[in-house]
C-alpha cells in the first residue's frame, strides 16, 4: 500500500507567502454544520484545489470566503487583512473575484454585457479594455459571439463566460466552483489548460472540482474534505498516487 511521503494530515506545512489563509472555519445552515474546524492556506501564485464527495462543504467554503456566506466561527484572511464576514462587495474590491457554481450568467445580456459587469467596481477604462482583450484571446469563442444573448450560448461557452466575467475583475485570487460540471470532455481539457494559463499569468487560484483526477493534475496542492472537515491535504499530484484518495475520489 503506498504512503506518499507529500501527503498529510490536517495540519501540513509549506514553504511560500500566505495569500489567502482560512482558520477555524465553521459554517452553519441552520443548525447543521456544512463546514467544520477548516484551516486552509493558499500561496500567493499557486493553484489549490479543493475536492471532496457531494456535500463536503466545498462550495460553501468558497461562498465564504466570497462573503455571501457569514461563517459562525473562525477567520478569513486575504492579503494580510482580516476579510471575515466582510460584504460580497467589498471583498471583490479587495481583490477576489468568484465564478459560482451554476455559472449565474445574465441570458439575455450579450456576451459583452455580461463580461463588463465584471469590472462594475473598477473605472479605469484603459485597462477595463485591455482586460476585456485578455478575456477575448483567452476564451477566442466568446469574441466570436461578443453581440450574442448570454442565454443562447453552449453550456461551455457559458462557463468560459462566467470564468471571464470573474476575470474583468481582475483578481489577484480567483474562486472557481465546479468549473467543468456538465462539460464534454474536450471542453474540460479547454476549461483546466485556461486555468493553468490564467495562474501563469500571474492570478493564484482556488478551485473546487468534483472532477477530482483533473483537478489534482493541474494543481500545486490540495485540501480534501469530508463531511465538512479536512480530511487529507498535501501535493496534488503526489495525492494521484495516494491510496486512500484513489479510492474514495478517483473511481480506484
């Protein structure tokens, strides 16, 4: 049985600055706990992938940390200052942009529409254009359909729509949730290949994917969680060779 020497448990360490950094999480519905105890870092350049089965509390820690969510314990830090409970707002502002689950795009707005309301914080014409520009040469398919209604797009038009959206922000983090869900799979090789080269551009990125073998390949690290606790954390690639993580996550 393999024991990766990259693998831990909850409570890893590793070198690089703190770009984000989640400690103590504890997030409620009601009186039911959706996320339990979580500590988590993410590394200013990396992109960190967070997987787990259905109902793990993946999504909910990303609408955390986004400040739809108000955790009922623990901290959210983002850039050296303390974001928790912060408005959804003001935590873009700051400089973390999120492509929700479910793409949420405006369907009867035209491609072009949609990815402006991505800047609606931002003033600086100039560079909203030259960011529109970036999103057109990254996602060619969506200058093709700039005048077309959001609405009538493929489904994989729409997430690389709803990816550049978040992208007019211009991030320094980006927050991908299911980002390939429903997707043929040339259109997710489409999706991940982007997110690498979005993060080579210089964007760290935190993505969560029930596509857990995609996931682990293109990310540095990674957090598993279940049941709304942290299961197993260490180097994503080294997790493909992990036992325990291949059978529970990857069909092994």
């Amino acid at each position: 049985m393999s024991q990766p020497s990259q693998l831990d448990r909850p409570g890893a360490r590793r070198e690089g600055e703190d770009l984000l950094a989640v400690e103590d999480l504890n997030v409620y519905y009601g009186n039911i706990a959706a996320v339990k105890g979580l500590t988590l870092r993410v590394k200013r350049g990396e992109i960190v992938t967070l997987i787990g089965s259905n109902g793990a509390g993946k999504s909910t820690t990303l609408r955390t940390i986004s400040g739809l969510l108000r955790p009922r314990q623990g901290t959210v830090t983002f850039d050296g200052r303390p974001i928790t409970g912060v408005p959804g707002h003001k935590v873009v502002a700051a400089g973390i942009c999120h492509s929700p689950e479910g793409r949420r795009i405006f369907p009867r707005m035209s491609v072009t529409e949609n990815l402006e309301l991505g800047a609606f914080l931002r003033n600086d014409r100039a560079e909203i254009a030259a960011d529109l520009d970036r999103v057109y040469e990254l996602f060619p398919r969506l200058q093709e359909r700039h005048a077309q209604k959001a609405g009538t797009l493929s489904g994989g038009e729409q997430q690389m729509l709803a990816v550049g959206r978040a992208m007019m922000g211009r991030p320094k983090l980006l927050l991908l949730d299911e980002p390939s869900m429903g997707l043929a799979p040339v259109l997710v090789d489409l999706i991940f290949d982007t997110i690498q080269t979005i993060r080579d551009q210089g964007t760290t990125v935190l993505v969560v994917e029930q596509n857990a073998l995609a996931a682990l390949r293109i990310g540095d690290y990674a957090y598993v969680l279940e049941s709304g606790r942290l299961k197993i954390e260490g180097d994503a690639r080294g997790m493909l060779d992990d036992d325990e993580v291949v059978r529970a996550y990857l069909g092994g």
